[in-house]
C-alpha cells in the first residue's frame, strides 16, 4: 500500500467513528496524515514527496495501531504525538495541560515575522506577561517575536509550569522567560507593558457539551464557571495594577463574546482579527480597564 492510500483509509475510519477534530487539525484527512506520519517517523512535510511510496506491512500496521488508539481513547492526536505547533513553531505537549491553539498567536507573528500587536509596543517595552500559560506557547512565541523584551509566564497549575519548563529549555529562552506559579495576577510582578491571556472561559453549559477530545483536556484550563467570565473579571478588576501606563491587556475569550457583552456592557475594547474571525479576541487599554472599574464601582 502507498503512503497517500494509507492515510486516505485512516482518514475514512477517523470519519467513520466521528472523533472530534480542533487540537491541531480541523478535518480527518490531516489528522491521519499527522498521525500515519508520526508513527512512520516522518516529518509532517514528508507527504508530498513520499505521497506513492510503498510501505511494508508492518509500517501500515504501526500506522493503523495508532489510529485506533485515537478512535478508542478518543484522546487529541497531541496526546498521543506529544507535540503540537503554533505558528509553526513545535510545542511539546501532553494530559498535563491543554493543547495550545491560541489565536493570540497570530497576533504575535505572522508568516513574515510581524504581528498586529507590534503597533502597541515601544521601544519603552521591557516586560510582557503570558497569564495562564499552559504549556508556554504563549511566551515562547513573544520571546521569539520581541528579542528585547523579558516574558513572565504563570500559571495556576505546576503540572502546567513543568510543561511550559520543557518547551522554555527546547527554544533555548531560559533565560528570557520567567515561570512562576500564580492563582491569576495574585503573585505577579510587573509592571507590563503587555498582558496576554487565554483565560478558562468555557461556560458552563458549554462545558457540560464538550466532545470526549475537549474533556481530556484539563478541566482547569478550559471551564470559566455559569456565564464563563468567573476569571476573566478578576483578570479585568486586576489587571490596571500590573499594567504601565501605556500598557494593553490582551484578552482570548472564544466564542463567549454575548456572555463578556453582557457582563461588561461599558468596557472600551477593540476586537482584533484572526483566522477565526474578528470576535474571539479583544484588547483593553489600562486607560480602559481603570475606566470599566469606576463604572463598575458606581
């Protein structure tokens, strides 16, 4: 059997037995192509040029193994890969964390290196936080986009810190970025010029919802409580105090924009664009959120 015809039947039996796609990939066929690669060994730009290579019978037996695994455990295929990539930069990753997706990524550095949120930075910036890091893709992705500026990167979960401490020693940023465990901005330092966070925002009845590949994943990392804004207002309540000046919170909320509209009718924030649209991440000025809390106060 070929390369190409091995991955198309994986594919049909990913599709057969209705797994769930999102950690990585957004269809069956690239999700077998990342799997029937992995198990082969090759890299995951391997296909093209090995599309009608013959494989033995025990490579196709490696591969189809694998595929099973991911149809029974119903487990992200980075579970089982132990990677994942985020603007084509590879992550280690495995059940201690949830697998990095962030669309804050994009706004980081594109293609070409730049990113929107370089126009908010000066040359005054010295120090970014990534709150909720997970596995610190985050701010290994700042640290490689502002080769100036020192990253802090916390999280409430050490299970999560020693994973971010895998990915932080791989890309060789040890001494750029700073773990530290904090129950959100509680032991932070600053003050930042820049905040980013992807924040648990799931909300409840969301959650309740989720496929078997999303409730793998760390409860703590992804549930936001009823309306999914339980964290994101301590973070907005917070945040002023460990922002400069002239500093900016960036924000991921997903798809609860009605739910942060409803809870934060006046809040001042621009909506930034990603691949997934204009509404699933948002910035807030310190001049806004000093603004949100005294009209939250009156």
């Amino acid at each position: 059997m070929k390369l190409i015809d091995l991955i198309t039947a994986q594919s049909a039996r990913l599709k057969q037995a209705g797994v769930s796609f999102g950690h990585g990939t957004t269809n069956a066929f690239d999700e077998a192509a990342w799997l029937v690669l992995f198990s082969l060994g090759l890299p995951l730009d391997a296909l093209e040029e090995r599309a009608q290579r013959e494989l033995p019978a025990e490579d196709q037996a490696k591969a189809e193994a694998l595929v099973t695994r991911r149809i029974e455990t119903r487990q992200p295929a980075a579970y089982l890969t132990k990677e994942a990539w985020l603007q084509n930069v590879p992550f280690y990753v495995d059940e201690r964390t949830i697998v990095p997706r962030s669309f804050i990524a994009e706004l980081l550095a594109d293609a070409e290196g730049e990113g929107i949120l370089d126009a908010w930075l000066t040359d005054h910036t010295h120090q970014v936080l990534d709150l909720c890091t997970g596995n610190g893709s985050l701010a290994v992705i700042a640290a490689m986009a502002f080769p100036e500026v020192q990253v802090d990167a916390a999280d409430l979960s050490q299970d999560a810190l020693d994973v971010a401490r895998i990915n932080v020693d791989r890309h060789k940023l040890g001494a750029r970025i700073r773990l530290m465990q904090s129950d959100l901005l509680n032991a932070v330092r600053g003050p930042y010029a820049l905040i980013l966070c992807n924040p648990p925002y799931v909300n409840s009845e969301s959650m309740a919802k989720l496929p078997a590949e999303y409730r793998a994943e760390p409860t703590l990392a992804l549930a936001g409580g009823d309306d999914g804004m339980d964290l994101v207002r301590r973070i907005l309540r917070d945040a002023p105090a460990h922002l400069n000046a002239d500093g900016v919170l960036v924000l991921e909320i997903g798809n609860e924009r009605w739910n942060f509209e409803r809870a934060f009718p006046r809040a001042e924030v621009a909506w930034l664009p990603t691949s997934a649209g204009d509404d699933e991440v948002l910035l807030m000025t310190r001049e806004a959120l000093v603004k949100l809390a005294r009209t939250t106060e009156t």
